[in-house]
C-alpha cells in the first residue's frame, strides 16, 4: 500500500426531497449567489423553481448564469468570473451535472485571483484560493460534486485540461435520485460509463496489498453494473437511480483509489475525441477504455483476472490467466453494448482520420498512465485498436 | 435506499513518516495545544517524542494531559476542561486510540460551554459548538479519528454513554501503521473485532435496494476478516496492519451505512460489561456479536444468508436459509475464536450474575436495535446465550 492523503469534506445530502434543505445550508453564511447553470433543462423539471424557492427562503441575492453546454467553455468561465467579480458574489451554485460543477469550479477558482484563468490550466500558476462552491446534483456521472477536479475546454484551440485541488471540493451537495428519473437514455449510461471509468482508473494498478481498495473497488463496479441493468429494463426505478447516484460520488472522491497509483492515461485518451469532435465523455470513455484493456492487459494479467473473476464470474478451470483476462474486457465490453453505447469510433461515427494530431495532444506534458506507461505510439495504437 | 446525510471532513494523512506532516498542518492554524494522551506506550515506542518534535517545529506551546485508560473516564475529561478553559487552548491533539480520542472529544466540548459536560451525555444539553480535535493515531479500532462520535464511563455511577454530533470530528488524522506494528496481541484483535461491529452495526439491516454499501460492507469485512488472518501469522505486517488501519477508519465514519437503518443494539448490550468489569470494548463485542446473531437472524434471513454466502463462501445448495445463515455466524464464531477472541462471558471470566441490572441499563432509554427491536427480556436473552 502506498501513503496517501484523503480529504473528502464535502456535506452530502441525499435522497427524496433533499432540496429542501438548501435554504437552512445557505442561509446566514451565503449572501450573494450565482445560479449556474446548462441549457435549460433544470427550468423544466422543475428544479429551477424549487431551487429560487429555498435561494428566497434563505434571503439571499442570485445572480444568474445559464448556458454551460457539455465539455464546458472557458468563454463562459471568463464571463462567469466577470460576473462573480463585479457583484461581490459569495457562494457559487452549481444546479446541473459535471459539466456545470466544473464550470463553476473554475469560475470560483478565477474569481479568487488577478491571474488569468487558464494560466492554472496550464500549470502556469498554483491553486492558493476559491470561492465556495455547492451543488445541486442533477445528472450523477462526473462524480464532480465531490471531487477536487474540474476540466474545461479551450474553444480556442480544442485543448480540453483541467485543474485539480482540494480546495476545488464542493461545500455541499444536494442530490435527489428522482431529478434523474427523466434523464433520457443516452445521458443516463454515458453517465454509468463515466462513473465507472473513475473507478476503472484507481482500481487497474499495479500497487499490491490493496485489499481494501479492490474490494471496494470491485463492489462499487458491480453495483454500478446490476444497476444499470435495471435501469435499461425500467427508467423509473428510483432505488436503481439512488444506487448509481450514489456510486458516481464516491467513484471520484479519492476513496476508490486510497493506497493505489492510479492511472489516467483512458482519460487523457478519451478527452481528445471530446475535444475535437464534442463527443459525449461517457461516450468517449466506453469507446477507449476496451481497447485500451486490450493494449495494456498483459502488463499486469493479475488485477485483469481479479476484474474477470470477481466482476464478471469467469469460469477460470482450464484457461490460461491471459485468456481469462480476455474473457472480462470481453464480458465488459459486451456490458457496454447491451446498454446501448457505442464501443467503437465507427459506431459513434467519429472520422478516424485525425490519430496522430489526437496522440500528440494526449501526450503533449510527456508519456501517461501508470499500469503501462504510453508513449505516443502506444497512443495511436490504441485509437487503432478502437477503430 | 433512505435519504441520508455524510459529512466526513476529516483530513486524513496515512502511511509510514506521515507524522511528518503534522508541523505544517499545525503551523498558522493554532497556538495552544493539548496534547492528551494514555499510560505512556506513546513514550516507549517513538511517538511522543516525535509528535514533541513536530510541535516544536510549528512554534506552538503544548500542554499535557496523560493518563487515558480504555473506557475513558468522565473524572479526566473534566480535568482537561479545566486545564482547556485556564489555558486557552485552541486545538486538542488526541495521541493514541479510541479512548485518548473519545476524552479529546468530550474535552472539546466541554471546553466551548458553560454547561456541565455530563449533562450532553445524558440528552439534557444540545450540541452547539466544540474546539478542534486532532489525531495521532496508534491504536485502529474505534474509528473514533474520524467518526461523530465518543463514549465515556461515569465512574461515580458505571454509566457508559456517548455524544454523537458532526462537529465532534476530528479535524484531521495522521495515521501511520508502523506505530501499530508493536501493539500487543490482545489489543491488535480486539481492535479488529470493533472494527468489524462497526460495519455489522451498518451491514445488518432490514433496508432494501442498498446494493453499493451491501458490497461496500462486505468488501470492508472480507478485506478485515483477510488482514486479521496475516497478523495472526506476522504481526510485523506493515500492509496487513496498514489495511487494518484502514478499514478501521472507514468502518465507522459514515460510509458503510448510507441509506441504511443500524442498528447499534450489541454496543448497548455489551457497553454494559465494559462499563461493569472493564472489559476492553472489542472483548465485549466478541461475546456479544455472535449471541446477538444467534438471537435475532430469523428476522432477516435475507441478509444473513448474504453473510455466509458472500463472506464465507458457504456452500448453500440443499440447505434450508436457517441451516445457511446460522453456518455463516458459526464460521464467524470460528473466526474470532482463530484470532484468539473469547465469544463467551466464561471464557472471558466475566461474572454471569447481573444480567438484570446490565438489561436495564442497556434498555434504560427504551428499546433497543433495529433488524429486530429488542426489550429487556431481550437483552437478558441475549446475555443468557453469551453465557
């Protein structure tokens, strides 16, 4: 096991009806609040309302900023920071899914200094400071509502990078399993693909004597995955919404990884599609994670059998570890199918022309990943692989 | 799933050296601190010194409280209230285990009122405010390092009672598993089997559609049950004692049981032979857990088969749910006895003559316990199987 820092002071609250706590948590600490936000959708299902509602209740001023599209901007970062700035806003709210948490993040972390916003993203200047951020969670995947990151994209230049510290971490957040009920379809399992990257990415490591990571680990991968199941069989089961709900916050907390050299290389992969084609996240993540499972399995044929055995009950008898190995990407892969999304560029119609300028982004700060470390080459490689 | 709410904030720095760490995080914060700590093994094995050391470093002016004892007692706590008030302490450091903790926490509180300390044990005073606790840690068993909670003993009257409220966390937790590698055997299992009470207290519940803490609980026992095992074989483990460790933190700071009813009527039950003889709290657990079990698994065969199938691999074809469940509670039984535990209040030497009076006292407030709500004769019952 390795040593490890673990801070994780985010105060959830969680369930039917959690809202209606927002005014007892704002009140008489917040004063000036931005209401950030997407494209709308948090006007139709009611959460705006109920959300103005408590902001009222609590006697605070809001400021609004709508209009966070996913693979957020840092335009509308810019604009947000101005905006914080020019009123003296004191709390940042994010009512939405990851893309509006890290839109917020970063607008909190860019209101809180003279330095130019993107300088932090591109490692040019150190986090010192923040403005408060909370969520209310409406679309569970990013796992951003707990976590010490944030990812904006450069419209500028297509480089999609992102900013990680603890000071990042949400004050509190609200998470109420029945706004999710309507999520449509392709929201809901790029979501589920999401939440188990972040798990993916902590537990294929090649730290050993990590039980209790590896079981919790390979707990939450199976909850994620039963759930799922569920949910493609009934949208509208709120105990199967809870139960990933759940998952997404802690897959991306840091506990999943506690003792554990993560990797981050089927990340930093995925991000290029994102950035150059505005391809979904979870998309991007169902499309590279096989095949980076295929290019990289070798490497440590033990945790790919533990992911087989323990996941997917791999009947083991008579098969050579590398084959059981391949039978779980198999089974995970398959997993990806049966809940409708694409394991290949082509399926998701993403050109394949562009490989060698994606590989160069990727490995634009030097070789990634930590289970097997990638040189560009490995990189296009595996674009190849999930051709 | 039930609604819930999670608040851990504790910073926790974990693995080998990491009290090097605790100079910067004192340093600027606070000025004054108590440093309160048991019968001197700190001083024996290192870490007195170097937590002097690092306080040095931090420039601030320590105070000392020693003398701790397991079931820490009400008659310190108020010296060190004192002590707190006199001196304007602002940060109690806990050095030790769960009972060193427990006191700091109740010292804490203490020391932010005017009020009587025993009076927020007996419900009559409502939490308000409390001084920062900090943590070395010595001793994994209570999880009290970052849990809500502490339990102290009135000495004048045997009364065992605990506070629990957010605001007693601590703020941070240092934790270096080399400290635990000379803890002595009885101290070493008996810590592990209150570690795992803490996930039984959670796991044992009547709570449906709770799939991710079901596989969080079982995982954080597979990986206890695993680790107990190393140590019995090696206690020069550093992973095995840095997975206990671990577990231990996890096991009781909220985790494990969100959206579940716990339970927690074993504590009461055996907090009354602690609170009597002195038996050291994990003892206590020893005998009164697998009684309980015994007691009350009809009323949810459910969840005790998940415990023989997904924790002992119990072979279940042809058996009836009773046969399947009550063979999991004796392959724990087995367990506890492997490590050395006794599971009988005749092993354990402990008096079998005033089941009675610890009934009332453990049902003083009512009845108690959740899977199955448990009265006074109850309680008796269940001390009559411990026999």
């Amino acid at each position: 096991m390795k040593n490890f820092s673990f801070y994780s002071p985010t105060m959830i609250k969680f369930g039917q009806g959690s809202i209606s706590k927002l005014n007892t948590i704002v009140m008489g600490k917040y004063s000036r609040v931005l209401l950030h936000y997407g494209g709308g959708s948090i006007k139709k299902n009611g959460v705006y309302d109920e959300t103005m509602e408590e902001l009222e209740k609590a006697g605070v001023k809001v400021f609004e900023l709508g209009g966070v599209k996913p693979n957020p901007r840092l335009s509308l970062v810019r604009e947000g920071i101005k905006l914080v700035k020019n009123n003296n806003i004191d709390l940042i709210l994010a009512v939405g899914g990851g893309s509006v948490i890290d839109s917020a993040k970063a607008i909190a972390l860019g209101a809180a200094t003279e330095e130019d916003i993107w300088d932090y993203f591109l490692g040019k200047e150190k986090v010192r400071a923040a403005l408060p951020v909370g969520v209310v969670l409406t679309i569970p995947a990013t796992g951003s509502e707990a976590s010490m990151g944030t990812v904006i994209t450069n419209e500028e230049n297509s480089l999609k990078l992102s900013v990680n510290h603890d000071i990042l971490r949400p004050i509190f957040a609200i998470m109420d399993p029945t706004y999710t009920l309507s999520l449509p379809e392709d929201q809901t399992f790029a979501g589920v693909m999401d939440i188990l990257s972040h798990i993916f990415e902590r537990y294929f490591s090649n730290t050993l004597n990590v039980d209790f990571t590896d079981y919790l680990c390979e707990g939450a991968i199976k909850s994620v995955i039963k759930n799922a199941y569920s949910l493609k069989k009934d949208p509208n089961d709120y105990n199967a919404r809870a139960e990933i709900m759940i998952a997404g916050t802690f897959a991306h907390n840091g506990l999943m990884g506690l003792g554990r050299q993560d990797d981050w290389a089927s990340h930093l992969i995925a991000h290029q599609l994102s950035a150059l084609y505005d391809t979904t996240h979870g998309v991007s993540l169902a499309i590279i994670f096989p095949a980076w499972m295929k290019y990289v399995y070798r490497e440590n044929l033990d945790i790919f059998n533990k992911f087989a055995l323990n996941i997917f009950n791999i009947a083991d008898s008579g098969k050579s570890k590398e084959r059981v190995a391949l039978e779980g990407i198999e089974k995970f892969q398959s997993f990806l199918e049966k809940i409708g999304l694409p394991t290949t560029l082509k399926e998701a119609n993403i050109p394949r022309d562009e490989f060698y300028r994606m590989a160069d982004l990727a490995t634009m700060q030097g070789s990634i990943g930590a289970l097997k470390v990638l040189n560009r080459e490995d990189v296009i490689n595996i674009y190849k692989l999930a051709e």
